[in-house]
C-alpha cells in the first residue's frame, strides 16, 4: 500500500515510465518504417538500373536494328505514314530470307555443320591446313547459309579448334579471313547475302545477269584470301576427334526443306507455297528453329525498307542522290557502306538506279571496309572479343590492313605475338586489294555504255 504521499509519486512514475516506453515504441516504428523506406528506395534503384543494363546491352547487340528503327521514326516525321506505305515493303524478299534462316537454323539444330566441318579439319595436321580447311569452310557455308549464318556456325568452330591445339594467338587473323570469306565469296549466290537476295528480287534479275556480274569479283577475293592463308605456320598439331552425330533422316528432310526455299529464291516455286511448306514442316519437326529466327535482321529489313521509302519521296533527296550516282554506281554504294552497312545501303540506294549489277558489285566490295560497313563484320569482332578479353588491339591491327584499302600505317607498329611473314601477307593483300579495286572500277567505266548499264 502506498501512503498518501507515495501514491502521486508512483502515479508520476508510472506515467514517465508509459511516456518512456510510447517513445522507445514511436522511435523503434520510425526507425523500421526508415529502414523499410530506404529498402524499397534501393530495390526501387536496384531494378531500374537492372532494367537500363539489359536496355544498353540490347542495343549494343542489336545496334542496327536501333539505327534502322531510329531512321524510320525520324523521316516518318517529313513523311506521315499513309497508303502508300504499304508498298515500301518487298514481301517476297522477306519471306525468303525467313525461310532461308529457318531452314538454316533446323540444319544447325541438327549438328550437321559441326559434324562435317570437324571430319574435314581432322584429315589436316598443321596450323596453316586447318585455317585454311576453316576459311574454305566458311566460304562455301556463305554461299548456301548466308554470310551472317556461316560466321555464327564456323567461328566457334574456329576457336574451339585453335583453343584445343593451344593455337589461340591465330584466332584473329582467323577470324577476319573467315569475315572476309563470308563476306567476299557469299556474294556468288543470290542467297549468300541479305542484300544479293534483296536486289535479286528486287530488280528481277536472271540467273545469268546475277553471275555474269558477280564471278569476277568473286573469283579475285578468293585467290586473294586463300594467298593470305599463307601468314599461316606450318607448325604441327593434333586436331579434335569429330564427336557430333547426325540423324541421316532429319538431314534429308531438312536438305529438301533447304532446296525448296533456294527454288523460292531463284522464283521456281511460289513464296507463298513454300512459306506453307516450311513452316508447317518445321512446325512438326523443329519448332526451336522458328524461334531463333534471327527476327531482328526481318525487322531491320522492313525499318530500312520503311527509312528508303520514305527519302524516295522526298525530292531533295532524290535530285542528292541521283548527283552523286551519276559519278559512278559503284563507288557511291561502296562508300555508303562505310556509313550505313552494305543492306541498308542496298535498300537506300536501289530506289534511286537502275543500275542494277554496279549496284551488286559496290555493296558486295564495299561490305569488307570498316567494321560497320557489314553486319558480318561487327558478328566476328563481337565473337573474337567475347573470347579474348583485352584483344581489340590484335584484332584491330590486322582488321586495319586487311579490310581498308591503301591503310598501310599500321605496318610498322609492332603488335605481340605477330610475325613479320605475317605482316608482309597482310601488307600483300592490301596492296593487291587498292589494285583490285582500281581495276573493277576502270573496267566497269569503260564497259558502262553497253554491259552494266539496266538490269
């Protein structure tokens, strides 16, 4: 029992006491809502700058698309989209190139490039035979698979078999002679590029007009490369066992799938008939090769298709470019390359000339200059890159003298690890690819009145 002068004493202590513990309580709640709201403030900033990671690195892997998708939107500002957009896009090129890598992906599924691509490494034994088996590779892969499809089929290839030998120091010079095979000898074919199956199409070109444009050229770039094959050593090796296996059945359907849509590029069988034909079969045999479409090289096709539409109206442009391909087909599409790529500037260019074989040859050529003068080109620097952390100088030297005529500065800089052979080679091709060049653009001048003028 409290006395009468203890129990206001204890009240008051009591009440401190509440007071005391409501404030521990208040502050304890303050601290944890804190805690809770500086959390989510984090997690907030966390996820957003996940999300703008993954946005950069889509667009760094999917840089023409952006570019395409850009110019698109821009020049659809000086032109409304309206009816006559619909006729900007070349349905049938597009179909044909889908079916094309379709059909191309099924075959990959199916391991068989790898299978016959490791049985003809292996009867090599030295470091120049297999380099040279895997730019030969790659040169006939361009021819049937597309230049972009071939580099992503045979460049892992390429290093698998240089890493397993302990060869490594050859992958760039590797690499860029297998770019140069894809780009340069893919060409031949009218499927052996994005930009042959779309000018082929476009301008309704005949088999006979397509060839007798493209063999010259294409027979100088490949005695050249092979000649370049030679920076090779001879040193011996021992080559990996070829352990891929391959269902005879599947490749035979799939070879027929693949000669159905060359029938399609070359207009011996309706598009529309073999679109159905492909897709239903891949649907039953093979649905991963229809999701890994490269959908992105479609859908700059059609924003590219969609950017020269729109410059085809405007008049400017049109008087621009009709003054600069008047001084030459050839160069004009070979240099626009340098800036926009060899497709797009195909698309660009085909609506302002009927130039049709200059045209061919400039963006097939101009296509092996700067590195984002072709898609290829960026393909093979992200794949040695992504292998060899810190190996842009040595790619960059030999890409330097080998891809850009008349650029013989980096000769006399000494990179590691390169050999003075080697260097000579590259020096050697440079040196034969200005003569070369020289030579295709003399030529084409003086035959321009009566052989590669029209369609």
């Amino acid at each position: 029992m409290y006395t009468s002068f203890e129990l206001p004493l204890a009240f008051v202590r009591s009440t401190e006491c509440h007071c005391q513990r409501s404030a521990i309580v208040n502050h304890l709640k303050m601290c944890y809502l804190l805690r809770r709201s500086v959390h989510t403030e984090f997690y907030i900033f966390h996820a957003k700058g996940l999300f703008m990671s993954k946005i950069k690195s889509w667009c760094r892997a999917n840089a023409m698309l952006v570019i395409s998708l850009l110019a698109a939107i821009v020049t659809a500002f000086f032109v409304p989209p309206d009816r006559d957009y619909l006729g900007y896009y070349d349905l049938k090129t597009l179909t044909c190139l889908f079916c094309v890598l379709a059909v191309v992906g099924a075959l990959r599924d199916l391991h068989i490039f790898s299978a016959l691509s490791q049985r003809m490494v292996h009867t090599f034994s030295t470091v120049r035979g297999v380099c040279t088996a895997l730019v030969v590779i790659t040169m006939f892969g361009s021819m049937l698979l597309t230049n972009d499809t071939a580099l992503l089929t045979f460049l892992p290839l390429g290093w698998f078999v240089l890493s397993f030998t302990g060869q490594e120091k050859h992958a760039a010079l590797l690499f860029i002679l297998q770019n140069c095979a894809a780009n340069l000898c893919g060409m031949i074919t009218p499927f052996g590029n994005p930009q042959n199956l779309y000018l082929f199409s476009y301008y309704g070109l005949s088999t006979k007009t397509f060839f007798s444009a493209m063999l010259p050229p294409f027979i100088l770039s490949t005695v050249l490369i092979l000649l370049c094959c030679l920076a090779f050593p001879k040193d011996a090796l021992s080559v990996p066992e070829a352990q891929a296996t391959v269902d005879s059945r599947q490749a035979a359907i799939y070879g027929g799938l693949f000669c159905l849509a060359v029938a399609m590029v070359l207009r011996l069988v309706p598009y529309i008939l073999g679109l159905a034909v492909i897709v239903l079969a891949l649907w039953l045999l093979d649905r991963h090769a229809l999701k890994t479409v490269d959908w992105g090289l479609l859908a700059t096709f059609a924003a590219f298709f969609t950017f020269s539409g729109n410059l085809a109206r405007m008049e400017a442009v049109r008087v621009l470019f009709a003054r600069l391909l008047s001084h030459g087909t050839i160069l004009i599409s070979a240099l626009t390359c340098q800036i926009i790529s060899n497709v797009p500037a195909a698309i660009l260019l085909s609506r302002f000339t009927q130039d049709a074989r200059g045209l061919l040859v400039g963006v097939n050529v101009g296509g092996a200059g700067t590195l984002v003068a072709s898609l290829a080109s960026l393909i093979t620097f992200r794949e040695y890159t992504r292998r060899v952390p810190g190996g842009g100088k040595r790619f960059l030297f030999f890409w330097d003298q080998l891809c850009i005529p008349g650029n013989s500065s980096g000769c006399h800089v000494r990179c590691d690890g390169i050999s003075r052979f080697q260097q000579n080679c590259v020096l050697f091709w440079n040196f034969s690819e200005v003569i070369v060049t020289a030579e295709c653009f003399m030529a084409y001048h003086c035959r321009n009145t009566y052989l590669y003028s029209g369609s």
